[in-house]
C-alpha cells in the first residue's frame, strides 16, 4: 500500500473550453452609459442624504454593540468587490452596477437591528431607490 501524492492538475485554463463561459446564456453587453438610464448609479444612490444617514445611523448602532466600522468605507468595500466579481464573471455594465448598489446598501437596515438587517435595509432602501428612479421588473413590462 503506497500512500502516493497525486501531482496537482496542469494549469489549463489556456484551454479553448476554459475561455468560453458554458454555464450561462450569453447576455446583450450595455454601455455604461445605456446601464445608467436604466436605474440610479451607486453614485447617486451614494449622494442621497438619506442613504448618508442611514449608513452612518448604522454604523454608530453597530459600534456600540462591539462591531468593527460598518460605515461609508465598508460600504464602499463591499459596493468594489460586487462590482468587480461580477464584471470579471462577464455580466453587463447595468447587473455591475445593480450588484454595486445592493453591495453598497446591504448594511443600511443595522439602524433599527443587527437580526435581521438585510430584510429591514431592503425595505429602508426600497422607498429610497423608487425615488431615484429605480424600476422594478413589474414596472417595466
């Protein structure tokens, strides 16, 4: 009985299945420019008083309970990372800057609670969003 160590395998993502994505349905690529008529930016949502607030509010609240900066930085963190997974995955200038937006608000709802909060921020944002021009998959049919 040998207790061999198996060889780690090649590198193959030179391969020509490897570059092309098989997993999902190829989807119509918008301009960044054509992404921002369909829905608010993370800059606008970012400028909004009331999202200021908000993410401030919770940060200040999560702060007295023990937790680390949950503030405008991480939000910012966040809103990058979603941002960036999405694009290196391939999906479209306006799914970048949806995952972007909700990346940037996912901790809004730690004003009023830690349990919970991303059911209670999605509702805080929800009002918010319409406001700025958000068009829900209802509304455009």
């Amino acid at each position: 009985m040998t207790d061999a160590i198996q060889a780690p395998r090649p590198d193959d993502t030179n391969a020509p299945d490897e570059q092309k994505k098989t997993h999902r349905s190829e989807t119509k690529t918008r301009t960044p420019v054509e992404a921002k008529r369909e829905g608010p930016t993370l800059e606008v949502v970012k400028s909004d008083e009331r999202v200021k607030v908000f993410i401030r509010s919770a940060n200040q609240q999560t702060g007295a309970i023990g937790y680390t900066e949950h503030g405008e930085r991480h939000a910012n963190t966040s809103a990058d990372g979603a941002r960036f997974i999405l694009k290196s995955l391939g999906h479209d200038a306006r799914r970048c800057e949806i995952a972007a937006v909700a990346a940037y608000l996912h901790d809004m709802g730690n004003v009023v609670t830690r349990e919970k909060h991303a059911q209670t921020g999605a509702l805080l944002a929800k009002d918010i969003l319409i406001d700025l021009g958000s068009r829900s998959k209802r509304s455009r049919r």
